[in-house]
C-alpha cells in the first residue's frame, strides 16, 4: 500500500526528528559495549550504519521535496 503525499512528510518529519536521532544514540550505545577498534574499522561501522537507515526509509522520502501531486491545480496560474 503506498503512502500519500502527507502521510509521507509527516513520516519523514517523524523520522528525522525523532527516529534518526534515537538510532543515533543506539548505535553509539552498542558500539561502546565493544572495545574501541582501529580508526578505520570504527569508521566502517558508522558508515555502515548511517547507510542501512537509509535504505528502508527511501519509500517515506520519495518525492517529498516536490509540490504535493494530489493539491488541486488552480486554473488562474
């Protein structure tokens, strides 16, 4: 079921004011559990994880920088 144009801003607003920082703060949690790896291990893992986010999150972004599609067309333009 694909999402409407509002339904998608609200999610994407959603999701960066509140999932993507929550997911930060995870990922920070889980790596600190671990001793600290090499530089460039470490920064293979937060690449990584700054990448997979991204991922399922593309439907909820698609098209929400665009004019709303379903906003009624005014003649007068």
């Amino acid at each position: 079921m694909a999402l409407s144009y509002k339904a998608r801003r609200r999610w994407s607003l959603f999701v960066l004011l509140v999932a993507l920082p929550v997911y930060i703060v995870l990922m920070i949690w889980v790596i600190s559990l671990f001793n600290r790896p090499p530089f460039w291990v470490e920064l293979l893992i937060y690449v990584g994880s700054g990448v997979v986010w991204a991922f399922p999150m593309k439907a909820i972004f698609k098209g929400v920088g665009q004019a709303d599609p379903d906003a009624p067309v005014d003649p007068e333009q």
